[in-house]
C-alpha cells in the first residue's frame, strides 16, 4: 500500500513511518522539513500543510495518515484535498478530547469537549487542546465518513519522546539516590509509541473505520509496577523511591503531570483520564508491550541520546526534589 503521513519526523510519525516500512509499504511524508528526518531514503515533499499541497500534485494514496492536525480549519483543508484522493483518512487524535465533567466512563462513545464560544478555532491553544482535538475529528469524519480512523492515543511513551513525560522516570532511577514519588498505588496508563504506530498500520491494512482509544489496558498498571521496572533497569544500585502523600503533593505545590510525570490525583475528574477503556482498539487489533519493556527501551535510547536528570523538559529539577526530600524529613522526624 502507498501511504502518505502528515508530518513524521517527530515521535509518533517517526514510529508510524517505521512500523509502515517494515510492514512492506510504501511511505512519502509531507511536512515543513524543519525537523531532521530519521528517514532520509523515504520520499518526502516540503510544504505547509495549510497551503501548500498542491505541491503533491494529482497523485492519490491508500491512506494518509495526519499526526499534525491540530486546528479544525487546517484539518479540513487537508481533509478535502485528499477527499478523492485517499481511500482512508487516520487521524491522530487524544484522549483529551473527553468532557470529564460529564461522564465516568471513557470509552469511544463517552461525550466530548466543546470548544467555548468565545475561542477561536483557528487558533491553537494548550488550554483548548482536548476541545480542538474534537472539532478536527469531527471535520475528518464529516470528510470521510466511513472511510475515517480516528486514534485516540493518551500519554504516549517510548524512544525519542520530545516530552520527555514519560522519559523521566526511568532517567531519574537511573541516576539512583532517593527518588521522591508519588503515590504508589496511583493507577497508571499510556501507550507506546511503538504500539500506536503498528495499530494505525493495522487500521490501514483491515481498512478499520471510527475512533479508538490506545491505551494500555485500565488498572493494569500503578506507578509502584514503574518503579520495581525502573529500579531493575537502574545502573545506579542505590535507586529509592520515596513515596509522598497527596495531601504533602497539594501542600508542597507539587504540580501533577508536570513535576510528576504521569500523575494525576486521585479525586477529581482528572482522575479519569488514565481509566480510558481500551476494548474496542484491542479487539480491533491493539497490542502492548509490557512496562518493563517499554521503560528498558526508553532508557536504552535516553543513555545513547545523552539525556541528564537537569536537561529535561519534565519532571522535578534536582534543586526542587533536594529541597522536598528535606521537607519531607523535617515532617516525618
């Protein structure tokens, strides 16, 4: 099959165009060419996906795949372009773009974000992300109808992560020392890169339509299964976690999913962002690798990158985790 990826030579893209490869395809990637492509021998045409596809001329595909459609005016502009001439649109969408306040249960038919009136859609935001998110499905649907892939991905982890969200932890223990941690029973999801690339070839293959949320399955896993599979994988032999309640997280300011990477309270609607169901993907083809794997391989790829604690862009800077691990003694002396 030919198949042509918006983007990917970032993270998702990258292992999408790598799980393609393997798997026999074709592949031409289209982006800006601002980023270095791990992917010099495949065909790749430079342009803005807003206004330059033309620069792909009449040719036509079995499928593309969008991994950089963030704006719903964007999205459908890439979407009718390709209307005739792609038998499939996949589009890389979030686990964010569920209305938590309205429902309990995640899975792919639970209500979704709107944008409020007073935003703009044509312009993006972090705030907005999840509701943004929505209207560009909405748009590829309204496109492609039952000729649309819509992947719901939550926390994405793996090699060559820029977020370095998930990156950190095995970082952190491979440094050794006491590690300050958040609470060990904390259920724990995300998806890995790897993972999501081989089912957004999958959906190609047997022509999947609708949406999916990828995602390891709900409370399989809590951040104490991190921590055993991070202190393992840990050169240093002196790897502790420490662990902190939620009640000194919120008195200390420790912010969640930032400080702590992955980490969301347990009370609260955030809560429910890491018990997505995943049955739907998984019956449609989803699999996943162990932690254990995941985390090897992520650590693996961060020593030959030359990634330090200090350098990242996620997770406690070592003055701060100093100065709480201090904080925590004084409270517990």
């Amino acid at each position: 099959m030919q198949v042509l990826i918006l983007g990917g030579t970032r993270f998702v893209g990258r292992h999408i165009a790598d799980a393609l490869v393997q798997r026999g395809h074709g592949v031409t990637l289209f982006n800006r060419g601002t980023n270095a492509s791990a992917h010099a021998d495949l065909e790749q045409v430079h342009g803005d996906r807003a206004a330059d596809l033309a620069r792909l001329g009449g040719r036509s595909w079995d499928a593309v795949i969008d991994t950089s459609g963030y704006t719903p005016d964007v999205v459908e502009t890439s979407a009718r372009f390709f209307q005739r001439r792609a038998a499939r649109y996949v589009f890389i969408s979030s686990i964010s773009v569920y209305d938590l306040d309205k429902t309990q249960h995640l899975d792919e038919n639970a209500p979704l974000l709107a944008l409020p009136d007073e935003a703009d859609p044509s312009t993006y935001s972090d705030e907005h992300y999840g509701a943004l998110k929505a209207l560009c499905e909405r748009v590829v649907c309204n496109v492609f109808a039952e000729r649309a892939t819509i992947v719901r991905p939550g926390l994405v982890a793996g090699p060559h992560d820029p977020t370095d969200r998930f990156t950190y932890w095995p970082v952190r223990f491979d440094e050794g020392g006491r590690v300050l941690v958040p609470p060990t029973r904390t259920p724990l999801q995300y998806v890995d890169a790897r993972d999501l690339a081989e089912f957004a070839a999958i959906a190609i293959e047997r022509e999947i339509s609708g949406a999916f949320n990828c995602v390891t399955e709900p409370e399989a896993c809590r951040f104490a299964d991190l921590y055993a599979a991070c202190t393992h994988e840990a050169s240093a032999e002196d790897a502790q976690a420490i662990e902190v309640s939620e009640h000194f997280i919120a008195e200390h300011d420790i912010r969640p999913w930032a400080d702590f990477p992955l980490w969301l309270p347990s009370e609260g609607p955030f809560s429910r962002m890491v018990k997505a169901q995943n049955a739907r993907a998984v019956d449609a083809g989803l699999r996943t690798k162990p932690l254990a794997e995941t985390v090897r391989e992520t650590l693996a790829w961060a020593r030959a990158a030359g990634k330090h604690r200090a350098a990242l862009c996620a997770g406690l800077a070592p003055e701060r985790e100093t100065e709480l691990l201090r904080e925590l003694q004084n409270v517990t002396a």
